[in-house]
C-alpha cells in the first residue's frame, strides 16, 4: 500500500542514543540497542473513521523512537500495517450505507494527510491487511498442518456458504510462551477478551481464549480463496504476525501500539509468530502508548468522543501546534484533551518561532546551544521524555542563545535539533 511522504530529517553534529524505553512484557525501562539496524513494527490504523489525537499520540511515539534511532545512527526499518478487513470496518461500513472499501480507502487516505502534516516519518512498508492475505493462508496452512490449529465446523445456520466450511482457532495449550507479553492473568485476559474482538462463547473452542485464525466465507461478507482452508478472511491478529515476520522477521527490535492492544493483540499475534517460527521472543520490546482520553473516557472510535486531527486542520490550527501538544504528556502517562492544551502549545511555539527568526546559519553553535542539543537527546534517550525535552527548549528560548541580550542572533543548532529530534519545524 502507498506510504506517505517523510519529511527531511536535518543531521546533527555527534551522535544521540542509545535508546531506553519501557518494555511492556519485562515491566522495565531496557536498553534497546541494535547493532545497526532497528526494527520497528507499529499497528496501524483500522480506517472507519478518521485519525484523532488519541491515534495521533501512538505514532507520535514511535517517530520519536525512529527519530532517536536515527540519531544514534541506525539504519531503521519501520513497518506499519492497515487493518483495511476487519469487524468494526465492516460493521461502520453496513451502518452508513458505504462500501467497505471506500470507506477504508478514504480514511486511510485522511490519516496519511494528518501523518504528513504533523511530520510523522513515513514507514517503509505500509502494508494492508488484505494485501497479506496470501501469507496469512500459508501461514495457518501450516499451524494446521503441524497441530498448532484446529478446525471448527461452521453450521449452515450461521451463514456459511460452503457445505463443508470451517473456521480456525489456535490451539493455545501447545504455546508455553502464551501470557509472556502482558504478564495477565487469566481472570484479567477474560475481562476484556469479548469486548476487543474475541469469541470466548464460540461452541467448540478447546480454550475460551484460543484465537480465530481463519473465518470461513459467510453470506454478505468479504472472502478471498484460501487454499486448503476454503474461502473467507483472516482473524485481526494474524495479519500483524505475517506481516511483521515478512518485513522485519524475529526477532525484530519493538513492537508498539497503544496500551489497548497489549491483550489480546500483542499477546495474540506474538504467540502466532512464535507458533510459525519456533522461536521467542517476537520483538525485543513492547512499548505501549497510554491512552489518551476525553470527557473522563478513552477516545474512541466506537464512543464517538473523537477530536480529530482532520478536524483542527480544517479549524487552520497550525499542525505543528498539534506536535507540540501531544509532545507534552510522557507516552506512559494517561491523559485528557482540553484545551488548555492547545493553549499552552500556541504560546510555546510563539516563544520558540521568536527566537528561531533569529537564526543566522553562519553562525557557530554557543556552549549553551551545544548543551540545550545534549539535553533534548539525552531527555529522549531516556524512555523517550519529551516534556522534559521541550523544557530545555523552552529554557533556550528564555535564555536566548548563550546568555546574549535577547535580539541577538542565534545558531542553527537548537532549532535543527527540535526539528530532527522532535520532528517540529521551526525554520521555514
Ligand atoms: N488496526 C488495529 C491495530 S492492528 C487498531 O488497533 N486500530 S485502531 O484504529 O483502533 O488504533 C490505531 C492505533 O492507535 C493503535 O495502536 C491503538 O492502540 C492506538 N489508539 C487507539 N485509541 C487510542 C487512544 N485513545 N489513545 C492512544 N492510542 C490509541
Ligand atoms: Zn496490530
């Protein structure tokens, strides 16, 4: 699928890193350093409805991942997927009368517009669910083949257009490895298992927890060929194992999203991979995204509670303004939309634009601007602190550049580094 397009990244004198983030399954803030490339695998978007800020903060998040890798100078394979089949898409599409895949196709278009304006660097692969369908056949193909998976009969009265159509569940008792993402218990798995796309009532499943592989065809409903496995789709999360198996292969270096993929998602698709592959882990990292909320609820598509970032573009609210704001709450800490958030970030970016119209780029970098370029990568580095990172930005601009009155000129280095480093651009 078409990727969006990177903006430029400015080199910077030196090199940052390495990178420190919170590692979801080990419950600690680990050193993540690749040799030399860096894998990076992001779950995208399920296009029913358009990008809000909530979204907006995840791959904000893993820019600033791909942002310090490349710093530390690290040749980054980033990897995105677009769930462009899926229940709720299906469900948005049957709701308004639309087609399925012109709903996804406009959507998916809209969030690479909200990417490109708030300068989020484009992955290398964007790759569709519907476009991994041949990979996922042959990877459950051969779950089934080595046991892995088992098959469950769909009654005609469910719908299914074959005779002899079944659907294909995991097996999760033959994955010791199950559990080892979220360190969940099983009461707290089974809390939330139906209300994030699981089946744990489906007649004849071994465990309630297994996960559906394979759908089978059902009448009004979107099917591919499957081979061996007759007509229908893939389940949601296989399609993140193949396609980050195929991208980047395991183990790769983070795997990220939001917090509310941690289970079933993350555990499901790790387990899938490691069921293919025989190896663990999947990815090195798992680095979760707090949720961000609104109105005391976690903003949602399904709540309808959105602000959309399509929507404060069309309101002429400058993107990079939006940057900001979501740069100012530690992906790790849970947070509300107010406007007060806009707020602050409209006189933040007036205090920096100020001082950066003074730049003369023949200038030499002051001991002070070498120091305040430290600080914003040392403040990343370290699990990816990007309000103390925007403090020391703000003391460069209170300060000017190395103590001069203010008026006077200043290096390019502070305002490459904000730009590099935090992706917001203040030199036009
Ligand atoms: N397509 C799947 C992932 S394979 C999916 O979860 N799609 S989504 O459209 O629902 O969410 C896209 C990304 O935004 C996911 O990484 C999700 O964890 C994250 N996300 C969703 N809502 C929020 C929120 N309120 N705050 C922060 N991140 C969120
Ligand atoms: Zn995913």
């Amino acid at each position: 699928m078409k990727s969006w397009s990177s903006p430029p990244v400015p080199t910077l004198s030196g090199t940052g890193g390495p990178l420190r983030v919170h590692d979801t399954a080990s419950g600690q803030v680990q050193e993540i350093a690749p040799q030399e490339r860096a894998g990076l695998y992001v779950c995208g978007i399920t296009p029913y409805d358009a990008t809000h800020l909530g979204h907006a903060a995840t791959y904000l998040t893993f820019d600033l991942v791909q942002r310090v890798w490349l710093d530390a100078g690290l040749d980054v394979t980033y990897v995105q997927n677009v769930t462009d089949v899926d229940e709720p898409l299906l469900e948005r599409a049957a709701r308004d009368g639309v087609h399925w895949e012109d709903l996804a196709a406009g959507e998916i278009d809209l969030f690479r517009e909200d990417m490109e304006a708030l300068r989020i660097l484009a992955p290398a692969h964007y790759v569709g669910a519907v476009e991994g369908i041949p990979d996922d056949v042959r990877a459950i193909e051969q779950l089934v083949a080595s046991d892995a998976a088992y098959r469950i009969r769909v009654p005609r009265e469910d719908g299914a257009v074959e005779e002899e159509a079944h659907d294909v569940y995991l097996d999760l008792a033959g994955q010791p490895s199950f559990g080892s993402v979220s360190g969940w218990t099983r009461e707290q798995m089974m809390e939330v298992f139906a209300e994030r796309g699981g089946d744990p009532d489906r007649e004849g499943k071994r465990d309630r927890l297994d996960p559906l592989l394979w759908r089978a065809a059902r009448e009004g409903e979107p099917s591919w060929q499957g081979g061996s496995l007759g007509a229908g789709r893939p389940g949601w999360h296989i399609e993140c194992s193949t396609i980050a198996l195929t991208y980047l292969g395991a183990p790769f270096d983070v795997q990220g999203g939001g917090t509310d993929l941690i289970f079933p998602h993350h555990e499901m698709s790790a387990v899938q991979a490691s069921a293919l592959t025989g190896r663990e882990p999947f990815a090195r990292a798992y680095v979760h995204q707090a949720m961000v909320g609104l109105d005391g609820e976690k903003m949602s598509k399904s709540k309808g509670n959105l602000v959309l970032v399509s929507r404060l573009r069309r309101d002429g609210v400058e993107p990079m303004i939006v940057r900001l704001a979501l740069l100012d709450h530690h992906y790790r800490t849970e947070w509300e939309w107010t406007d007060d958030d806009l707020t602050s970030a409209t006189e933040r970016w007036g205090r920096w634009r100020a001082v950066a119209e003074r730049v003369d780029s023949e200038r030499a970098p002051s001991e002070a601007e070498l120091r305040t370029v430290a600080e914003v990568r040392a403040r990343l580095a370290d699990d990816l602190d990007a309000p103390g990172a925007l403090e020391s930005v703000d003391r460069w601009a209170e300060q000017g550049a190395g103590g001069g009155t203010s008026g006077s000129a200043v290096s390019r280095a502070v305002p490459d580094a904000v730009d590099a480093l935090l992706g917001v651009q203040l030199l036009r």
